[in-house]
C-alpha cells in the first residue's frame, strides 16, 4: 500500500533560521485516509526531475484522517534550513515515507522564496540594489512612498509605467517585456483559493512579463471587496452530445377506428421457418393405475439362482414334473417322491402280476398201511389228482426302490407371482 499525499499548505512559520510549516493528507491507493504514525523524509530539490537535494529532514508524522501538518527546519541547531538554500529558487519538494519509493511529482515551491529571502531585508542598503529608477534614487524625487496606504498583506512596488510607487502583492515585480514561451510543464495540485486583495491604484497598461511558476496557495484571508464585474469572455466551444434520454411511456391508446369491409383471403404464403423448441411444461397429474400384466398366482421357470422382485419359489415344485390338473382334481397336489440334484433315476418303483400254474405227475395208486395213507386219490369221475403236486419255481421281483420316473430332464427355478 502506497500512500498519496495531497499537498496542503505550505508556509513561513518564521523568518531567519526559516521555518516552513507544510501541511498535507496521506491517501492509500484505494483513496483510504491512513491512520498511523509514519517516517517521512522531506527534500528540498532544485529540478521537478532529477536534480540536486539542496536540503532534507526526515521527521515521524501522526496522521488523523490522513491528515498531517509539520515544521520543516524546527533542527535549527542541527539540520537549519538556511537562506543559503532557498536563494537557489525554483525549488520542488519532494516527499518520501521509509520503506517507500519518493512520491511524485514533485510539490513546486514558487512564492516562499520571496518571503522567506525578505526577512534579510533589514541588512540591505539602497545602493547594494541593482537596477533601481534614477527617479527612487534621486534626492528631488516627488514620490509617494509616504502616502501609500497599502491593505495588510501588500507591498509596496515601482511602477514604470506611471514611474511611481504602488502597493502590490508580495512578490510581485515590475512588468518586463514577453519572453519567449518556455515549455509545459506538469499540472500542479489547485491549491486553496487565497484572500481577495484590496484594490489596488489602477496603472496603466505595461508589457506582459514571462509566466512565472505557480506557487502554493496561501491560507484564505479575510474576505475583500468585491470588485467590479468583468466583461464576458467567450462562448466556449459545444460539448458532445448527450447521450439519449430514457423512452417515454406509452401514451393512451386511440379510439378504435370502424371495421372495414373484409377483403378477399390471399394466397398461403410459404411455410415460415421451424421456431425453437420451447421450453417443457410442468409435469402432467399422475394419471389411474393400470392393470397389472402378470396376476398373481402365476407360475413361471427362470433361469436365474433367485426368484425376482415380486415372486416367490414354488417349493413344492421342486424335483417334480409339472402336469396340467385333470377335470375335478386337486390343485397343487404332489405325487411320488421329487428327485434329487441331478439325481439320474434309472427306472421307477414297479411290480409284476404272475400266475404259477404249477404241474403235477401221475403215479401208480399205492396204500400205505402203516401211516394210513395213500399218495394218489381215485376221483369218482375217473382218474387220479393230486398225486405229488411240485410248483414250478418261477419268482418276479419288483423293479426299482423309489417310485418315480427316469424321463431325462433340465433343472430351473419355478417361482409363483405374489
């Protein structure tokens, strides 16, 4: 953060040793006023660029509100600030807070000098005065030094033109021819606006002297008579154009004219270019619940390890063979034993109906008289029966030891809609 400093003032605070007391205000880049105690050196400097210091003194500046008001040459024991140096007039001052770079530009120092160089003036002779009027010098002069009754703040000064003392300002001199114009050089800060003087006796016109540089504005005075007003100066050239003001509102429509008589229908025009798509409009209420596409207590296979959201495994299918239910039979119901995990049944629990007719073999009628019995008996239609009656032996086993079928088969998840 860089300070700026706006100049203030700056004036005699004595005569010899000099004193000057300068006053200014300490802005920050953002136009802030800084509020701090600060270093800041103060140089005296014969050129507004370059130059040589002619005499500096760096002082610690409280600052309120960024403002600050100093004593330059206070160090009259040490560092004074002496004629010497205010005799190498045009001076510039510069400023510079440690820690910085010296502000610029520099502050021009125009009628200080004067002021500051007439509190010797009690040490000069009239005859040590270059180019002083034979008239002032002469002991026949009639002039009016004597009568002179100047306003506080003026100075007494030689007239050519009327060859007589007036009052004027301090500092100025008499008229000199025009010299040629010197170069531009940078705009100053405007000072304060100074006390209007009393007016002066009215001289007649001299040659106009070269421009001097702009000196600080001293502090206002006490406010002079107005004076007489000037004539006009001339109308200065036209400023640009405004810019244009804001539109009107719109005033009251017109009464609605008479309908007029309806012409004939023109011919249809070409089609006129797609336009953009709108925007999408809000979303429509939710519209009635449809019916469901699978009712439940559907059963389906899935080639998944899971059922899906929404249905359940039909457990009882599982190892079974699943057939349509025949007129007035009972749903759901599970028959014979489900196979295994890839269980391969050969062939399914069955048996065999087989009649043994079995034979017998004749033999001769023979009577046992010891046990009383015979082998053959002699039926009364003739013949014999039941002689040694042998079966033949035949046997058929079961097939199979779980009741089921061997149909070949691919295994998936049966699952039923909730």
């Amino acid at each position: 953060m860089m300070p700026i400093a706006l100049p203030w003032l700056l004036g005699v605070a004595q005569a010899a040793p000099m004193q000057f007391t300068h006053q200014g205000r300490l802005l920050d880049t953002e136009g802030v006023p800084v509020e701090a105690d600060l270093e800041v050196t103060f140089r005296l400097i014969d050129a507004d660029t370059g130059g040589e210091i002619v005499w500096e003194e760096s002082l610690t500046v409280g600052l309120n509100n960024g403002f600050f008001s100093v004593v330059l040459g206070a160090d009259e024991a040490d560092n004074p600030l002496d004629i010497e140096a205010l005799e190498r007039w045009p001076l510039w001052l510069e400023l510079q807070i440690a820690g910085g770079d010296p502000m610029s530009p520099r502050q021009a120092i125009g009628s200080v000098p004067y002021a500051a160089i007439s509190g010797i003036a009690e040490e000069v002779h009239w005859l040590d005065i270059a180019e002083v009027p034979e008239t002032v010098l002469s002991p026949t002069d009639a002039d009016s030094l004597g009568a002179l009754g100047c306003t506080d703040g003026q100075v007494a000064g030689w007239s050519e033109a009327t060859a007589s003392w007036i009052c004027t300002e301090p500092g100025a001199g008499p008229e000199g021819p025009m010299g040629p114009a010197g170069e531009d050089g940078s705009d100053g800060a405007t000072g304060a606006t100074g006390p209007t003087g009393a007016d002066g006796a009215d001289g007649s016109d001299g040659s106009t002297g070269p421009t001097g540089s702009t000196g600080l504005t001293g502090p206002s005075g006490a406010d002079g008579s107005t004076g007489p007003i000037g004539p006009p100066g001339p109308t200065g050239p036209s400023g640009d154009d405004g810019s244009d003001g804001a539109t009107g509102a719109t005033g009251p429509t017109g009464p609605s004219g008479s309908v007029g008589s309806t012409g004939p229908i023109g011919s249809t025009g070409p089609t006129g270019p797609t336009g953009s798509e709108g925007s999408t409009g809000p979303l429509g209420p939710t519209g009635p619940s449809g019916s469901t596409g699978i009712p439940s207590g559907a059963v389906m296979f899935f080639n998944l390890s899971s059922c899906p959201s929404e249905w359940s495994e039909l457990t009882a299918a599982r190892g079974r063979v699943l057939v349509g239910l025949p007129s007035a039979g009972s749903l759901a119901a599970t028959v014979g034993t489900e196979l295994s995990d890839e269980e391969n049944r050969s062939v399914g629990q069955h048996g065999h109906d087989v009649t043994d007719p079995g034979h017998v073999h004749p033999a001769p009628k023979v009577y046992d008289p010891v046990g009383g019995s015979t082998t053959a008996v002699w039926q009364s239609s003739g013949g014999w029966s039941g002689i040694n009656p042998t079966p033949t032996g035949v046997t058929v086993d079961d097939g199979g030891t779980v009741a089921g079928t061997n149909a070949p088969y691919i295994q998936f998840m049966i699952c039923q809609k909730d």
